[in-house]
C-alpha cells in the first residue's frame, strides 16, 4: 500500500490503522501532514513536503484532509493547519504546528536516522 518516495493521501480511518499497523512494528518514521483544501500556508508547503517525500524514501509520508478524515484528525486532537505529525512505532514522537519547511526538514532528517546502537 505504501510506496515509497510519494505521499500518500489518506480517504478513511480504516486505511489509516492499516498502514499504521504495519510501520509501528518496523520502526519506520511515519510523518502525517493533516491539511485543509482552504488552507492556503498548506497549499505552500505540499511540495515542500512531496520533495521531502522523495528525497527520504525510508520515511512514510502521509497527507490527511482535515474535512474528508475528520476521525484521524480528532483522533490526534488538530486544531490549526498545518500540522505534521511524526510517529515511530505507532506512538506521536515529534508535532509541527504551522507551516516551517526548514523545522520540517530538520525533523524529518533528524528523526529518520537509524537509532544510535548502545555501544559499549
């Protein structure tokens, strides 16, 4: 269902949990993107996020409509668009409320390196 180096809009809940499901148990960085069509700093910063999409393919990127997935967007309590959410293993690690293409790149890097190996 995923593919890599794209965004992937999501329609319902159901698709949601199912990609969900199978990242938390790889570990993977899942970013969330919840936007809005009357948003206009969303509009500015899709691409930002589509090239960061292809730039980070061992990253998920995901896209929400706050108005057509109004259950996800309760479930993660967003009120102000946009917001990115970063999940590792099914679980909220990182939020970005606004529109900072610098921040979200810095995260995106910074969140998707391999976790440090305790190193004697």
């Amino acid at each position: 269902m995923a593919v890599e180096g794209q965004v992937i809009p999501l329609r319902d809940a159901k698709e949601f949990d199912v990609i969900i499901d199978k990242e938390k148990e790889s570990g993977k960085l899942i970013v969330i993107d919840f936007t809005a069509s009357w948003c206009p700093p969303c509009r500015i910063i899709a691409p930002v996020f589509a090239e960061l999409a292809k730039a980070h393919v061992n990253v998920t990127f995901l896209k929400v409509d706050v108005d057509n997935v109004k259950e996800i967007a309760e479930r993660f309590e967003v009120n102000a668009m946009p917001t990115f959410v970063f999940l590792k293993g099914g679980k909220e690690v990182h939020r970005i409320v606004g529109a900072d293409k610098v921040e979200l790149g810095v995260k995106v890097l910074e969140l998707s390196a391999a976790p440090a190996t305790s190193a004697a």
